[in-house]
C-alpha cells in the first residue's frame, strides 16, 4: 500500500525534465512537465535553465492522462540559440 501512495504524490507533484534530441548540429531539447502541480510555467523555467542564451520554441502541446483526476503532461520542443 505504502508503494501506492507513493506513486501517487509522484505523479501528483510530478517534475520537470529536459532530455536532448539529436538533429545535425543544433540543439534540440523535449522538456516534458508532468504531473497536476507542474504549470507551463515549469516547463518554460526548465527550458530557461537548459538553453542560457535563450530557445526558440519548436512545438507545445498538453493532454490529459485520465488518471487521478485528469492528469497533466505537458510537451515543449525547444532549439537553443
């Protein structure tokens, strides 16, 4: 039971992740947010701190998972300058 729970305030408080795409020379980074506490602003916080010298933003897109209430996850495709 205490595994459950665990999970559950896992996905609830969910984090911020950035993990780099390889395409040619630039770089390219998917910065997923997931979880019902993680905004958009988040993910663009993540993005700030990946890319120092600023991103142009490729794709953004969210949906909802249907668990616990509609679960958040949020995409933002980035290219740093």
């Amino acid at each position: 039971m205490r595994h459950i729970t665990t999970g559950a305030l896992l996905l609830l408080a969910g984090c911020a992740t950035a993990t780099p795409i390889k395409t040619g020379n630039a770089k390219e980074y998917l910065i997923e947010c997931n979880g019902l506490a993680q905004t958009w602003s988040s993910c663009f916080t993540k993005a700030n701190n990946t890319c120092t010298n600023g991103y142009d933003t490729l794709e953004q897109s969210s949906d909802n998972a249907g668990v616990l209430g509609g679960a958040q996850f949020k995409h933002l495709r980035i290219r740093c300058k």
